[in-house]
C-alpha cells in the first residue's frame, strides 16, 4: 500500500482551499461592479415593472388660508390641489349666523332707543312735578303770612276789647266774641 505522509496532504489541503477563497472573493468582485444600464426612449406600452417607493412630497409652494370671520362653510369652490389665483373665492360661510346677530343687534338698539324715550318722559314728569310742587310751596306760604297776618290782627283785636270790657266800654259779649276768634 501507498503511504503518504501527512504533511504534504495537508500543504494539498491548503493550496486547494487557498485556491478556492481567491475564486470566490474574484467571483464577487465580479457580482459587485457596477450593475448594466440600458437607456431608451420612452414610449406607451404595458407596464413591464413598478417601483414603490416610501418618502415626503413638499410642495413647491405652501400658501395660507384664512377668514377675517369664522363660522361653518355654505359653498366651496376649490378642492385639494386644485389652482387658484390671487382674490378668487374659495368658500363662503353661511351668513345665517352672522344675520341673526345682525336682527339682534338691531332690536337691541331699538329697545335702548325705547329706553330713553321712557326715561326722558319720566324727567319730563318729575320737572312738572317740581314745578307744581314750587307752586304748592309758595301758596303754602302766602297762607301762611295769611294766617299769620289773622293772627296778629284777632290778637290786637283781643287786647283792645280785653282794655274796653275792663273800662266797661264795650258789652262782655264783645269781649267773648274777641277771645273766642282769637
């Protein structure tokens, strides 16, 4: 029988295995360079692949929308994406809301105006009564120096009937006349 020795078995088992690695990392270099491209013209036809691909759209533009008045949206006349130029209406809010303030409002102010029409005939009284009550203050007072005046008068009345009757000049009944009106 054929005897080998283990040593140049194994410097056979290395040379293979080194020979092997080199194939293999040349191979993949291979796999690895730069893939073929081919460019053509496009034209319409069926659709040989379709790519899928994930990411953001920006738009080129941003504009920002907005209302001087809020509220809930009657008619609108644009869509997503679709163009618009500069002034052109976009929507418009339902003006129910805003007319419903509107008759408030304006019935607000005719129950103020209403208001003040009562407020002014209530001065318009209260000055008459102050003038009926200046007129009942000086009557009151010419009735008073009236009586005052009556008073004074049946006093002296009084006293001089009062010196008569003591010098029996006058009838007592004169004298109880005097004294009963004072």
């Amino acid at each position: 029988m054929i005897t080998i020795s283990k040593r140049p078995l194994s410097l056979l088992l290395v040379v293979i295995a080194l020979g092997a690695g080199i194939w293999g990392y040349l191979y993949a270099q291979d796999k690895g360079s730069a893939p073929g491209f081919r460019f053509e013209r496009a034209t319409r036809g069926p659709l040989v692949a379709a790519v899928a691909a994930t990411g953001n759209l920006n738009a080129v533009t941003t504009v920002q929308v907005g209302t001087q008045v809020s509220g809930q949206i009657k008619e609108l006349y644009a869509d997503f994406n679709s163009v618009v130029r500069q002034g052109q209406v976009v929507a418009r809010i339902d003006p129910a809301t805003f007319e419903a303030k509107v008759r408030q409002a304006r019935a607000d102010v005719d129950s103020a105006r209403a208001t003040v029409l009562n407020q002014q005939a209530q001065v318009e009284r209260a000055r008459a009564d102050v003038g009926n009550a200046r007129s009942s203050l000086a009557e009151g007072k010419a009735q008073t120096a009236r009586a005052q005046v009556t008073v004074a008068d049946t006093n002296r009345d009084l006293g001089r009937k009062g010196e008569l009757f003591q010098r029996t000049l006058i009838p007592k009944s004169d004298y109880d006349t005097a004294q009963a009106a004072y």
